[in-house]
C-alpha cells in the first residue's frame, strides 16, 4: 500500500476522532471556559498620561525638535551642495532612524526590535469573533 493511499483512509478517521473527542469529552468548553475566566478576571486598562504643556520660558530657551531637525537638513544640504540635485531636498518627509541598541538589550524585551511609534494592530474587535455568543459556545 502506497504510503498516499494510507493517508487518504487514515485522514478522515483521525479527523473524526479529533472532533469526537474535543466536543464529545468536553475539551472545547473546557477550553472556552478557562480563556473566559482569564478575560473576566483581569481587564487591561490603557492609561495614557496627560501632558501639560511646558511654560512659555521654557519654549524660548530650547529649540523645538522640528526646529534641530529643519536646521540639522539645512547643514546636510549645504554639505552636499544645494545646487547638486536642482534644489530637491532629499530628506523631506524623512524621519530621523532609530538609535542602535545592543543583542543583549534587544533580547531581553519582546518588542526589541519594534519602532516604539508603531501603534501595532487594534484588538477591540476580537470579541465579536465569536458572534458575541461565548455564552453559549461554553454550554
């Protein structure tokens, strides 16, 4: 017997086996139930912290970041000569690459390696994945 005929019969009958035990014995809501009871247990509230603005003294000493910037592009740009690209700034719409950090200070973070500006993927959704009917998917 060929080792794809085998398959083709062993295939629905562990399949089968499969679905009979996790709805049969009570797996599935055994496992519905545990993620419910974790999701009810502890709701992971963001706070954003409130950001007063800096006193007007402050402002005028120290030059915004997108004033360095602007200044820190006009230093590129005279370095390489203004005239060489027909007065194109080759760094507008840039922003500036993100400092190095070490293997090791990247290992200990899961998220060592990710822009800290970036607002990942929204979750507010992943409730009504289920029709909204967890309820009834732990009976």
């Amino acid at each position: 017997m060929k080792k794809s005929e085998l398959k083709k019969i062993l295939k629905p009958l562990v399949k089968e086996c499969i679905k009979e035990s996790i709805l049969e014995e009570g797996i599935l809501s055994g496992i519905i139930s545990e993620v419910t009871k974790g999701l009810s247990s502890k709701i992971v509230v963001e706070q954003k912290a409130v950001q007063t603005p800096a006193p007007v003294e402050a402002q005028v000493q120290a030059p915004s970041v997108n004033e360095r910037i602007a200044e820190h592009r006009k230093k590129l740009m005279s370095a390489i000569g203004g005239d060489a690209y027909n007065g194109i700034d080759l760094f507008e719409g840039t922003t500036p690459a993100p400092a190095a950090r070490s293997p090791e200070a990247q290992a200990g973070s899961p998220l060592g390696g990710m822009d800290p500006n970036d607002s990942g993927i929204d979750i507010t959704g992943i409730m009504a994945v289920g029709g909204n009917k967890w309820k009834d998917l732990i009976k």
